[in-house]
C-alpha cells in the first residue's frame, strides 16, 4: 500500500510486560489476574460509510457499559505503543506474541478514494488492489463496499492489533492467566486482502490452539494456519459468508494424513442446548491431543440470537457459557472480539463474559 519504506519508519516496539506493576500500564488494566485491553481510538470513524454493518462505536460502548458495572480500575498513562507494519517478534519469542506482519500504511484516505480524479486515481486502484473500497465481490456476485476506506485507518488497524499483541505478551509474561481485547478478532483477513469488515487479521498467533464461536467462519486464520490445530463452531449451509468452513475440510496435517482443522457446521437457529452438546465434547478431545500451551478465543457475538446479519440462537449465557468451558482447562488465554452487528447486544454479551473473567 505504501510507495516507499522510508515515508512510513519502523514504529517503535511494543512494550515488553504492558500490564506489569501495580499502575497497571495506561490502557491495559489488571484485575485478578486478567489483563483488559481498552482504548478509546479501537473504534474506526466511517465517515464515508456510516451505514456500515460493522458499527462503529460498539467497542467504545463495550468499555462505558462494563466501566459503569464497576469492572475497570481507572489508569492513566500512555496508551499501549500501536502495532507498526515492520514490529515482529524474534523467533526466539513466545509463541504468543508471533504475528502476521502489519500491512503496509495505506495512503487512500476518503477524499482520495471517493472523490477520485487524476493522480488520486492510481491510489484508489491501489486500494482496491487489497480489496478495500468499492470492489468486485465474488462471493456475493455484484460490487460491495464492506471494506470501506475510512479516515484514520491505518491508526485503527495499528491500535486494535497493537491492542492484542499487548495482551499476548502480558500472557507470556506469566503474570496473567487471562487477556481480553474486544477490539480484535479481525479474523476474515488473508494475508494482503481486507475481508468481511477486517483490515488486519490479528488473531494468527502460531503454535497456540485457536477457538472460534463467531457465526461466520474464520476464512482469513484458517488460510494462514491451515496446517496447525484450528476449532471453528459456525453457521453454514453453503451459501452464508463465507461460504467456507464445511465438515469435510480438516487441513493438511502431516501431508495430509492427519486432520488440523476442525469444522463444526451449525444449522441456523442453534440454540444454547444443542451448541453446548457440541462444543463442550469437541473442545474436550481437542485439549486432550492437541495438549496446546496457550488458547486463543474468538468471542464473535453475532452467534447470539437476533443478530441481524447471521441466524444463529445463542444466549448471552450461553454464549459466555462456552468463554467458561475454555477457560476451566486452567491455560493462559487470549479472549477477542469479533463479530456481532446488534450493537446491545454485543455490548451486553462483552460485559457479561468480562464481569465472569474478573
């Protein structure tokens, strides 16, 4: 996206332990041993797409509502350093805090895009080369604009995957058992393509077992990880998006000989019940062989029932139920965001499953 390196340096490291010490590290608030990730830029500002099914303001919402139940301590203090395109971690680093690469800042901003003429045009086309903008949808057939060019990109894809990789290593640091990021879980990006309201796919941590409850599949991390151990419980019927995530796709493995992914296709309506029956013996089998060091979740809430773009039935109870289940097998373990288009109730689901965490 970006012309040449040397416009856009190297942003500065995050910080090694961003939750230690009892100040708690502005932005990042320690509570029982749970690291919290909050800030108040995690939101996109969609001033050219302020009908976006991806609203705008439900993490910030998120934050007000579980703040006012009196779950977050107050900190001050700088926030936690934000994700540059070239900040990856040595080899030699934690499991947990190795990424995807940031994508490169992209210059279009709204007025480029939008009111696109002369030289401006050769930077829509090289927006819409990653799939951002008004662009061919294969899947649907028709031209979309899920990926809207929004002002301040760049800062809010640096911010919310910046916001988990900070969680991460306050895992690593051994001092936590659990950290939450609701501003992640972007997990329909593949690597140089937006996709499915997703800039920056935040969530491909190597060497982890990753969970997913969100309705839709995780197209984006299964493509990065086809090979590693990838659990994905989710609406399918061929048709709903992605259209990928069938029962029949289990991953390459040892050359194919030995399945890594596992689908569990969901009819619509599923409720608390039948979800339950589901996950709970599934996720069990998956700790038992997989025996993974750390877990990565998730939490889409557009699997709970009235969310207007899947047909999922979850209950708030239900769906947090499940953040429960994981959490009892006693690993570290990354909570993230993800989906969820009824705005009350993502905000309500979130703040019930961080009051059961804390």
């Amino acid at each position: 996206m970006g012309k040449r390196r040397s416009e856009h340096p190297q942003a500065p490291p995050l910080p090694p332990e961003p939750c230690a010490g009892d100040d708690g590290g502005g932005g990042v608030t320690k509570q029982k041993s749970v690291c919290y990730y909050t800030t108040t830029h995690a939101s996109p500002t969609l001033t050219t797409a302020r009908q976006h099914e991806m609203v705008p303001h439900r993490v910030s919402m998120t934050h007000a509502l579980i703040n006012a139940y009196g779950r977050l301590a107050r900190r001050h203090g700088p926030s936690p350093r934000r994700a540059g395109h070239r900040a990856r971690p040595p080899a030699s680093s934690s499991p947990m805090t190795q990424t995807y690469q940031i994508p490169p800042r992209p210059h279009a901003a709204p007025a480029d895009y939008y009111d696109a003429t002369g030289a401006k045009t050769r930077r829509r086309e090289a927006a819409e080369g990653y799939n951002l903008g008004e662009v061919w949808n294969e899947r649907a057939r028709c031209v979309t604009n899920e990926n809207p060019v929004i002002d301040n990109l760049w800062d809010y894809c640096r911010r919310y995957a910046g916001g988990s990789l900070a969680a991460a290593r306050a895992l690593a640091s051994g001092k936590y058992k659990v950290a939450i990021n609701w501003s992640g879980g972007m997990h329909h990006v593949c690597e140089g393509k937006a996709g499915g309201f997703c800039y920056v796919n935040d969530i491909v941590f190597r060497r982890v077992l990753y969970l997913d409850i969100n309705a839709h599949h995780g197209d984006g991390v299964k493509t990065a990880f086809v090979d590693d151990s990838r659990v994905s419980f989710h609406q399918f019927d061929g048709e709903f998006f992605p259209r990928t995530g069938a029962a029949v796709d289990v991953g390459g493995g040892d050359n194919g000989v030995c399945p890594t992914l596992i689908n569990v296709p969901l009819q619509v309506g599923t409720r608390d019940g039948r979800y339950h029956q589901l996950f709970a013996p599934v996720v069990d089998r998956v700790m038992a062989v997989f025996e993974p060091d750390a877990v990565v979740m998730q939490c889409g809430a557009d699997s709970l029932a009235g969310d207007w773009l899947a047909s999922l039935g979850l209950s708030v109870r239900g769906h947090a139920k499940c953040v429960r289940i994981v959490k009892g097998y006693g690993l570290p373990l990354l909570l993230l965001g993800g989906g969820g288009y009824t705005i009350n109730h993502v905000a309500s689901c979130w703040c019930y499953e961080t009051k059961k965490i804390t």
